[in-house]
C-alpha cells in the first residue's frame, strides 16, 4: 500500500490511541485497531515478520525487506504507541497513589461496559458458549484471589508478563494493562516506563539501567507473545468467534473482583525499593473502607468509565457501516 506522509501520520495517530488504551486496564488496543480499520493489517504485518526478513535484506537491500514487512507502516503505528504510553504512564502513576478509589471506579466502569460489548458480539449463544462463560468466570475469579506465584520484580516473571499481556495487541477485547493488573505487574510495568523517561531526562545512569533492564524483559516477553499467539489467536477470532468471544467475556467477569475500588489489604510484600505494597487484598463494601469511601464520586466516575466504552462502540458501528 502506498502511502504518503500525512497517510503516516494518520496512522501514528491512530497508534496513539491504541497506546492510550493498552495503558488504561479495560480497552483494548485491538479493538481501538479494530474500531479504526487497521486491525487486518497489523496482524498481517507482524505476520510478516519472521528470518526471511534478513534474506531479503541480503538478496535484495534493505528497502526491500523493508517494505516486505510493511515497516514504514509498523514503525508509524509503534511511534504512536510509544509516544501515548510514556505520556500517560507518569498521570496513571498519580493516581494510583492519590486518588486510587476514583482511577479504580473509572477502570470498573471501562471493564463492565467491555463486558456488554464483547457479549453483545456473540452471534448465536449455543450451550458450549454459555458454559464457556460460567467456567472462565469461575476460573477468572479465583485466579483474582490468588496471590502471584513470583514477584513482580523477578526477572522471568516480567518476560512472562511480557508474553501474556501482547495478546491485547492482536485479539479486540483484552486489555494488555488489565493482563498486567491480574498478574500483579501493572504497577511495575507503570513504574518501568516512569523510571526509564526520569532516567533519560535526568542522568540517573542507575535508575535508567533498572528500568531499562525491566522494559527490556517485558518487551521480549512480548515479541516471543506476538509471534506464538498471533497465529492461533487470530485463527481462533475467525474460526471460533463465539466461542473465543465467550471465553474473553468469562474471563472479564470473574476479574471484576480484581479491579473493585475498596479494598482490605490482607498481605504485605517489600519489593525491590525497599517499600512497603500490597500482595493480597480483599474486596469489601464502601461502608467498610478505612477512609473516605468518595463513594458518590466513585459512582459518576465509573458511569464515565462506562459511557466512555459505548462511545467506542458506536464509532466502530460506524467504521462497520
């Protein structure tokens, strides 16, 4: 496809949005891809992405095997990714510190509403489609009360992160940030880019390689993820829809409890700083939080939350149409 450079400009707006999304635990990526019709060829794209990248490099220079693999479009879309993440990543760490309730309501919001929306997509509810939903919203649940079987701090288990979470990038409905909360790495993975940007900005040589090495890990996980999983997912999407769909559906429900604003820390951890956070919590009415509750504030924030997901949803109606 030749584009010219408002065309990848466009793109890399578009990748902006993505990369807002992929922050915010609740919207996908993919489905912002979806939703702006380039979805198709950003998995054709990254499937294009194998060795044979290089023997084209060396049989016929480097713009070929560029073009082979549609670069100039990925690195657009990418550039745009990375530009929303590393701007939305220190006003995300803000709030999870001073207004937890209220991030965590809009989060709420975000993720009912995909619930309904991806629901909603269902064509036919067979038996196997309801049953699939009733046992991953079990199995969902139960995996928000389990505490994470490693830190978040370990080395592998950021590669592993890094694996799990990329799935949002090629399947609409999954948030890789909201993979990220359920596995315990969300804040780390918030604090990875805050710490990478603050170490370049400022010369903090130590802080930079320590993020760095994070980010890194996290980033392989996900190129390993990306070529493992864009193949079967993406058979799945098209050959098993429903059932695909009731299982991110199922999934969505029991992580509710993940994502619940008022919470009873039951476990503590110290983590790599030194610093005291939580390992396991409970979910609890407002009445029972130690604190303001801001529960009328919490309410509005996450009809916000909800309202914001099916204004996403009517602009992909009119993409469709």
């Amino acid at each position: 496809m030749q584009r010219r450079l408002l065309d990848y400009v466009i793109v890399s707006l578009k990748g902006m949005a993505m990369g807002a999304a992929d922050v915010v635990p609740g919207v996908s990526g993919g489905t912002i891809a979806f939703i702006s019709g380039i979805y198709e060829e950003l998995i054709e794209s990254i499937d294009k992405i194998n060795l044979n990248f290089f023997k084209t490099w060396k049989s016929n220079g480097f713009r070929m095997a560029w073009a082979s693999i549609n670069g100039s479009f990925l690195a657009a879309l990418f550039l745009g990714i990375a530009i929303s993440i590393i701007s939305l990543a220190k006003l995300i760490k803000w709030l999870l510190i001073n207004e937890p309730i209220l991030l965590w309501s809009f989060f709420f919001g975000l993720v009912l509403a995909s619930i309904i929306y991806i629901a909603n997509q269902i064509s036919k509810w067979r038996f196997t489609v309801i049953v699939a939903i009733i046992f991953t919203s079990i199995l969902s649940y139960y995996v928000t009360l389990a505490e994470p079987f490693a830190s978040p701090d370990s080395s592998i288990y950021l590669l592993f992160c890094g694996f799990i979470a990329i799935i949002a990038m090629i399947l609409p409905g999954v948030s890789g940030a909201f993979i990220l909360l359920i596995l315990g790495a969300y804040q780390t993975a918030i604090d990875t880019i805050n710490n990478l940007v603050e170490g370049v900005t400022t010369g903090n040589f130590n802080l930079f390689k320590d993020a760095f090495i994070n980010f890194a890990l996290l980033a392989i996980g996900a190129v390993v993820g990306i070529k493992v999983f864009s193949k079967i997912l993406n058979w799945m999407f098209k050959h098993k829809k429903d059932l695909t769909l009731a299982i991110l559906t199922g999934f969505m429900i029991g992580s509710l409890n993940k994502i619940w604003p008022w919470k009873r820390v039951l476990k503590w951890r110290i983590n790599s700083h030194d610093e005291k956070v939580s390992l396991a919590e409970q979910s609890i009415l407002p009445t029972y939080y130690e604190g303001d509750h801001q529960l009328t504030s919490a309410i509005i924030i996450m009809v916000i939350g909800f309202i914001t997901i099916l204004i996403l949803e009517r602009l992909g109606r009119k993409k469709v149409v």
